[in-house]
C-alpha cells in the first residue's frame, strides 16, 4: 500500500487542478454570456460541483478504505510479530465484512497456539519440577559453581558464583569463559579434560586471588564442562606463615635429634671412668634443651595452625545471639538480646562453643539463669557484653575458667586459645546502674554496618542449556541466525544532542538478549559524571541533574566496564547512530573500540513498514503493545529493555520477508533512510 502521505499528496494536487481548471472554466463562461445574478450563481455552482465532490470522495475513500487498510495492516503486523497480543483492529469501512471471516481466521490461529501450549506443558511438567529442584539446590550451595559447553561458554551458574563474580561486568549466561577468567592455563586444562568425568585441580591466580579451582567433564551431549571455585587466598597465606617456620624447624629438630641420638650412642659405648664421658654427658644435656625449646616452638605453631585467624569472617549480632538461644531450648538458661545490632570478625562456631561453656559456668557461679547479651561498637572493636543483675566475677575466677577446655576430645581448644585467635581477652565490671554486672569480650570489627538484606528476590535464571546449540564463537557471525545471536542491547542519556560539540554521556543502560530471550537480570546500569554541568532542559527530559551524578565514575571509567558487558555481542539500539556516537567519540580517544555489527530498530521498522509514518519508540512500543513501567521512559535502562522486546517482536517479521541471518538483516537495513546526528 502507497504512503499515506503520497496519496494525500496526489489527492490533493488532483483536487487542486480539478478546482483550479474549475475556476478558470468558470471565468470564461461568465465572461462570454452576460446573464443576471442568479443565472451567475449557478453557473458558478455548477463548476465548482467537480472539485467539491472531488474534495468529499477524497475524505470518503480516506474514511471507508485508506484508514481501514492502515488499521489492517498494523493488524496484521502485531499478529506476525506476537500472536497473543490483544487490543485488535477490527475491520472497519468496505472491509468491515471481512470481520466474522478476520476473527475466524485470528481466533483459530489463537487456538490453534493454545492447543500446541497445553499439549507441550505435559511434557514441560516433569522437566519445570526438575529445573525447580536444581535451582534449589544451586541457590543453597555456597561453592561457586560454573558449567561450560565445549566452547567453553557459561551454560549453568549458581548464586555463589554470582556472589563470588559480583563486581564483573562479564558474568553471565552465554558469555565467553575467557573473559571472565582470562588464564591460558584454565583454557588449555577444559581442552584436555579426560572424558570419563575425573577431576582435574587447578591452582589459578587471579586479580590478586588465589583459587582452587576443580574441574571434570560431564558425561553430556554438549561435551560439558564443571568448575567449582574456592577461594584460598586466605588459607595460602596462612600456610604461607607455618610453612615458613616448619621449615625452619623441622631441619633444626632432625639435625639436634641426630647429634643427641650419635652423643647417646657415644656415651652408652664409653668406660665410666672415660675422660670425655663428662664432656659427652654436657653435650646430651645440651642437646637435649636445645631439642626440648625446638619442640615447644613446634607446639606453638601447631597450636596457632589449630586456631588461625583466617577462621574469621563477617559475622552479624543477631545471627549470633539466635543460635546462642537455640542452645538451650531447655530454658535453664535465658538469653535476651538489647541494644543495637552490630557486625564484627569471628570464627562462629568456635566463639558459639565458649560461650557455651562461658554461660554455663556463669550461670553456676552467680546463680543466676537470665542474662542479657548487648554489642556496643568502641574503637576498631565491637564488644560483647554478657549482663547478668548482681556482682560482677573476679579477675581470679575468670583466670581459673581460662584454661576450660571447649569439648571433653583429645586436643580440644581451651577459651584461651579463642581468646588468641580473636586477639582479645576479657575482663568483668560493673554496669552503670550498679545493680547489673558485664563480662566484656573485644571482638575484632569490620567495615560493614548495614543490616543483611533478607528480601525474598524473584527466582533468578541460573542456566539455559540451550546456549550449548548456538553456533561456535569462532563461526561467521553473519550467518548466524537471528534468533540465535547473543544481542546487548542498549540506550545513553545524554547531556545535549550536539555531541561534536562537547555534549557527552551521563547514564549507559544495557540488557541482553542471548537465544532469542531477553535476561533481565543481565543488566548494565551506569549513571556516568559528565564533568560539565547538566542544562536544564536535558535534564526535564532524563530527570538527572549534576547532584544525581557528581558521585558518578567517569566516563573514562565506564566505557571499559561497558565494553566487557559487550564482550562479543552485538549491538542493539533505537536510532543507533546517536548512542554510537555517544560512545564511539570518547572510546577513540581511550583506545576502547566498539567495532562489532549494529542492528538499528528504527532503520529495520522502516524497511518493514515503509508506508507506516511513526517510528519513534514510543509510537512501536504502541504499535506492539510494549509498555514502559512507571517512571522508566527516558532512562538509559528503561528504554534499552523496551528496546530490547522491540527488537524482539521485529525478528519473526523480519523472518516473514525471507531474513532469516545477520547479514541479511544488515544489508536490509542498509536500504533504509538515514540521517546525521549529533
């Protein structure tokens, strides 16, 4: 169908003509036959009765075929694009018989569609229960935990991992394990990974971590791969510090052990009256001092090995005072937490097992079964204060309880021995009102002070088997299939339109599409500072104003982040050539290169639907019924999501006209108009 503005065009010339030769005829009539007034009037009449009429059948083809053709059109092309959209055209002017024949047609199609979805959830059921179960046994393990394809991309991660690669702009489903742990030994041990599932260890340092790292194939079609991930920075530290004395001491110990051991065979074979017995017997002496201070030293790394600081980690208040509750479900022993809650440094379970013990004999000694637990934050320490109403416990008796073991096992650590490896000690005093009594512990502190977030978030996606089917990385992207490309698809807020002229980012927002889905929870949103300030009328249509970002990094900071979370995707965007350029001209002067394929979903709306006026993304959103949530039009993330399910809803159209790959999608869009920008 011709453009709307091509036809009104034509009608309009051909109305023009018609009235202007109408006129022209007219005058000549008038001119030639001299009549009165009324026999004047209709003559003029009579002309003019062509353009008039040429003027109202316009309107009417315009109002019963042109806008019911328009309407059809649109309607055919949300059917193509999703099926299940709702909100129809039904067919108006000469077409509205075609209405109970369109809504046959649409309402089979739909039916059709349901009976092909109820017949696929029965065999989907059993698989949603176990794609359930192994979620949930993916969010409760705190192993890191990554599964590749034989292309060595993400497949499968667990919340750990997540948590473990939190501050990585390259985690995520689909994305090249290269570039969130980029170590040539990683990739040439996945390569070489034996077949029948045996684990291999490897020892990775990155980004100033040390991480085991366990690797094994998995006996599946795609030739996956599993690697599970600890962090033993800590623990190679740590042994880094015994190592060191052992391997003092143990050389030490064997060499004194073997003079001790030849002076004892040296003086058992001499006379008793020998002159050198007595130099022999000094010597065994002094050996044997010299042997017992190495052993004592060795007892001493032994112990420290047993109860080492590297056991420490964050710990909340309430967390602890819970599971000191929990002990005694007997009520024989009351525990009520006051004050406010804090974090600080332990080993939990070891400080859980001493106090323990510690309120057991409390409770003996002052007679007393209720106590108060408080922490109160001091100088970079956090104390726990045991209260209890009455006199405060000697120095002496806390002495005495010093040496009480944890558990009645061989080697069972003592409450000194907690003490130390919290490097702290413990004193008693009185409280402030006289009538109450404290057993103060220092704990370590820590730089956190809000409370745990404990919000029940939406069930997350932790893996998509079906990445193991998409094309190698190494294959020709341009013949890739549409639906099969990984897509990051993004929007820049700016701080004006005249980007040659100093105008430049202040918010990147970004989401991915990766096998014809859209993650939302693979997201980049950055709000960047400008390093100028923001005019007004920039910021009526963003909403961010110099307060919002002058903490903001800046762009010379996010563009490298921005370019990991791209890795080897391509680029999405509405009217692409102006957000390219927003970050093409500071990423030249950076050495940042965004050198990939762009698909522009202005240009390919306009090669779709030529004769359609609106392109605008507010006009496609309501094309397709796309709606943007509250308060997100205009920001960088809210209309890269929109984007994003435009992007979407444009695939299976473009599919329709015989474009079915990458190549063939950018060579459309090369027909398109376009124009400069910035």
């Amino acid at each position: 169908m011709p453009k709307r503005q091509f036809l009104l065009g034509i009608w309009m010339l051909a109305t023009g003509l018609v009235t202007f030769a109408a006129i022209i005829f007219g005058a000549l009539l008038d001119s030639q036959f001299t009549t009165d007034l009324s026999s004047r009037v209709l003559l003029w009449v009579a002309v003019l009765v062509a353009p008039v009429a040429m003027l109202l059948i316009g309107l009417w083809l315009e109002r019963k075929l042109f806008s019911p053709l328009r309407h059809l059109q649109i309607q055919f092309a949300r059917l193509a694009a999703n099926p299940d959209a709702k909100d129809d055209f039904n067919p108006e002017g000469w077409l509205s018989s075609l209405t109970n024949d369109f809504s046959r047609l649409r309402e089979g199609w739909r039916s059709d569609r349901e009976l092909l979805s109820s017949a696929r959830e029965e065999g989907a059921r059993d698989a949603a229960r176990i794609r359930h179960e192994l979620e949930a046994v993916l969010a409760v393990l705190e192993t890191p935990l990554l599964l590749c394809d034989k292309h060595q991309r993400v497949l499968m991660l667990n919340p750990a991992a997540k948590d473990f690669f939190s501050d990585h702009p390259a985690l995520g489903l689909g994305r090249h394990l290269q570039q969130l742990l980029p170590l040539p030994n990683l990739t040439e041990a996945l390569k070489k990974l034996p077949t029948d599932g045996s684990p291999r260890q490897l020892l990775l340092h990155h980004e100033e971590r040390w991480l085991r790292c366990d690797l094994r194939r998995v006996r599946a079609n795609q030739g996956e791969a599993l690697l599970t991930l600890t962090d033993s920075t800590d623990t190679h530290e740590s042994h880094l510090r015994w190592r060191q004395p052992l391997a003092q001491l143990l050389p030490e110990l064997r060499g004194h052990t073997a003079s001790l051991t030849t002076t004892a065979e040296a003086l058992s074979g001499s006379a008793t009256d020998s002159d050198i017995r007595p130099r022999l017997e000094t010597a065994m002496h002094e050996e044997s001092r010299i042997l017992g201070d190495l052993i004592d030293q060795l007892s001493r790394v032994l112990e420290s090995l047993q109860l080492d600081q590297t056991c420490l980690s964050d710990t909340w208040s309430v967390d602890l005072t819970s599971a000191m509750t929990d002990l005694w479900d007997d009520k024989s022993i009351t525990i009520t937490p006051i004050g406010i809650p804090a974090w600080f440094r332990a080993d939990s379970p070891t400080l859980l097992a001493m106090l323990e013990v510690l309120l057991t004999k409390l409770s003996m000694t002052t007679d007393k079964h209720a106590f108060d637990v408080e922490f109160c934050l001091g100088n970079k320490r956090v104390y726990l204060d045991l209260v209890w109403e009455g006199q405060p416990v000697t120095q002496k008796t806390l002495e005495s309880w010093r040496s009480l073991p944890l558990s009645e096992q061989p080697l069972a650590p003592r409450i000194s021995d907690v003490l130390s490896q919290h490097n702290s000690d413990w004193w008693c005093l009185p409280d402030h009102d006289r009538e109450h009594a404290r057993l103060r512990i220092p704990l370590p502190a820590t730089d956190r002070y809000a409370e745990p977030d404990r919000k029940t978030e939406p069930r997350p996606e932790f893996h998509d088997f079906s990445i193991a089917e998409l094309p190698p990385p190494d294959s020709e992207l341009g013949n890739c299939l549409l639906k099969q490309l990984e897509m990051a698809v993004f929007d820049t807020e700016t701080t004006g339109l005249k980007l040659r002229e100093g105008d430049t980012v202040v918010s990147i927002g970004a989401c991915r599409i990766i096998n014809g889905r859209l993650r939302a929870n693979e997201q980049f949103d950055q709000r960047v500072n400008p390093g100028r300030p923001i005019p007004v009328e920039s910021t009526r249509i963003h909403g961010l104003s110099d307060a919002d970002v002058q903490d903001a990094p800046p762009l010379a900071v996010v563009l490298p982040r921005f370019r990991n979370y791209v890795g080897q995707a391509v680029l999405v965007a509405h009217n692409a050539a102006f957000d390219l350029l927003a970050i093409n001209l500071p990423g030249l002067e950076a050495g940042i290169h965004f050198d990939m394929p762009v698909l522009d979903t202005l240009l390919l709306s306009r090669v779709i639907d030529p004769d359609l006026e609106e392109h605008g993304l507010d006009a496609l959103s309501e094309r397709f019924q796309i709606t943007f949530p509250a308060g997100t039009r205009h920001t960088a993330l809210g209309d890269a999501r929109v984007t994003a399910e435009l992007m979407l809803n444009l695939i299976p159209r473009l599919e329709a006209r015989g474009i079915h790959t990458l190549q063939q999608a950018l060579a459309l869009q090369a027909t398109a108009e376009t124009v400069r920008v910035g």
